[in-house]
C-alpha cells in the first residue's frame, strides 16, 4: 500500500498488553483524527486482563481495515513493535502506545512534513503529559527529557547521531518513519530500546528530525512501561541503586550501540561515524573508573579536560555521577 508523494499512505502500530484500562480513549483518539490512518495493525503481547477479547471485536466494527494479532506467549514490548511495524505495508508508520490519547491533528501534521521533505526517514514529537486521568501535569515532554536548544538546533540541522549516542531523546509514542527504514533497522537489537534505535538507524542513513508541537496526551501511570524521565519513582530507582549498578548498565548500552553502528556500516557499505574512536575510549574510561577515591577525581578531572564528557555524557552532571561512582 503505497502513494505518491503528496498522499503517503499511513499506518499504526499499536502494541498492547493488559491495556484495558486505557484502550478505549486512545482507539478513539486514532478514529477521530482529521487525517485518518490508512490502516491500523493491533500486536498483543499475551494480556490476560480481556484487551485481546476487546480488539478483536474492536476491530470488526471500525470503520477502516484494522488486523490483530497475538503472540502465543509473551515476548517484551521491544519484540512485539517489531512484529506490528513489519505488518504494516504503509508509506509511513505510527508507532501507537496502548494508554495515550493522540491530539487530532497528529497524522495530518506529521504526514505533512514527510511529504515536504523527502530525505527525512523519521519524525519524532513534542508530548503534553498527563496523569492516570488524562489532566495536564503542567509540563511537555521535551521539558521532562530537558532538551537543550543546543540538542534541538543540532536535530533540525540534520546532526542528531552524536547526540542521540549520548542519549535518547525520541519517544517512541510521538514517532513516525518511513517503512524504508526497516530494510535498515531490523532486527531490533535486544539490548536497544526500539525507537532509539530506530532514531539512529535514521540518522545514520539520512535525515532524522523533531517538531516542537505536542501530538499526543503521554499519560504516566504506574504500568507504564516507559515513563516520564523525572517521575519520583525514577528519581528513588536511581538513588537506591548500588554503587557502580549505572556504570555496568552504562557499559552495555554504549557497547552495544557501537556494534551496532559498526554493523550499519558494513552492511551498508557507508564509512563509520569519525567520532567512534572517542566514543569508544570515553566508554571505556567510564566502565573501568578507579577504586581509589583520589585516583579516580584525577582521572575523571583528566578525561573531563579532553572535551570527551560534554560530547558523549551529560558534562557535570556525568562527572558528578562517577565521582561518587554511582
């Protein structure tokens, strides 16, 4: 299912799993936006709590083609947006959380700008966040991930790789992507949330960028799988984790990214981001920091001179961190 430039033809891939609670206002959201969907693809993840029993007779009484699936156990949200996307055979693909609520414009807006700009490959969005409600907590998302006007300019600049290998700033609830995409990103690696690595993928192979106006309702509650970057439960999880638990984690992701990216560009036959090699020794300085408290200041205070905490950490506050090696 394709279309011309100036009619992309949109899908969503909603993913559910014991979403009852909330499925009836965001299935709503979707029939009631001035630009409909084309199509819409539900993958449940094993809900035990009747959401299955709902989509399914959801689906038979929407007014446009809606297909449901279910996996025969569970596989993790990561798997499962990974099944809906490629049942999709949209131009454009929505990825759709199972508890927000999208505002009306979302797909018309966002279709808007893929058809203005043929090279951008994903487009991500602003979020108003509510409670379990859906009332206003008074802040967007781009304010709760603190998105600097530096990390915006870069993004809309075409330069959004280096600071996503820093950190994500893409949520996958706001995102869209041109299906071409995936001949890139699949399989999804399993240690990569998948709209991070969907961002980088993007902006590894051409254009990635953002819109600063919200495009859903972002509902945070205690089930969510991915929740607001500065909730207080966040904010306890870190403080009460052990000594070095952030390091081991921080390790991980950082050497998984760059296998990946090196992968990309073998694959694909295109040279390697030239900051890879900084990358790589800063990561390493981080996950092997001296026990030895006054060791471990004068090698931080050495790595913090070389520039390499700013461009691949979050500058003081990352030096912070692994002063007292939290």
């Amino acid at each position: 299912m394709t279309g011309s430039k100036d009619t992309l033809t949109c899908g969503v891939a909603l993913c559910t799993f014991n979403g009852r609670s909330y499925l009836d206002e965001q299935l709503a959201s979707l029939l009631d936006q001035e630009r409909r969907p084309d199509r819409i693809v539900i993958y449940d993840d094993g809900s035990v709590d009747g959401t299955w029993e709902f989509v399914q007779e959801w689906a038979q009484n929407a007014a446009l083609p809606v297909s449901v699936y279910r996996h025969p156990e569970r596989m993790g949200y990561i798997k499962n947006f990974e099944a809906a996307v490629q049942a999709l055979d949209t131009d454009l693909i929505f990825l759709c959380d199972q508890d927000d609520i999208w505002l009306p414009n979302k797909i018309a807006l966002m279709a808007n700008e893929f058809a203005k700009h043929p090279d951008l490959l994903l487009l991500h969005t602003n979020a108003k966040l509510v409670n379990a409600a859906a009332q206003d907590l008074g802040v967007s998302l781009f304010e709760a991930l603190r998105l600097s006007e530096s990390e915006r300019r870069a993004v809309l600049a075409g330069n959004a790789l280096e600071i996503l290998c820093r950190r994500n700033l893409v949520t996958g609830a706001t995102a869209a992507f041109r299906r071409c995409l995936l001949d890139i990103a699949l399989p999804f690696p399993a240690a990569l949330v998948h709209d991070e690595w969907l961002a980088i993928a993007a902006a590894t192979h051409g254009r990635m960028s953002l819109l600063d106006t919200p495009t859903i309702l972002y509902r945070q509650h205690a089930n969510n799988a991915l929740g607001m970057p500065l909730s207080k439960w966040r904010i306890w999880q870190l403080l009460s984790a052990p000594p070095g638990q952030f390091h081991a984690k921080y390790a991980a992701r950082q050497g998984e990214l760059m296998r990946q990216l090196s992968k990309l560009s073998s694959m694909h036959a295109i040279e390697p981001p030239p900051f890879l090699p900084e990358m790589k020794k800063h990561v390493e300085f981080r996950s092997h920091l001296p026990s030895d408290k006054l060791k471990r200041i004068a090698s931080i205070f050495s790595e913090w001179k070389s520039g390499r905490y700013h461009v691949f950490s979050n500058g003081m506050r990352s030096v912070v961190r692994d002063i007292v090696n939290r």
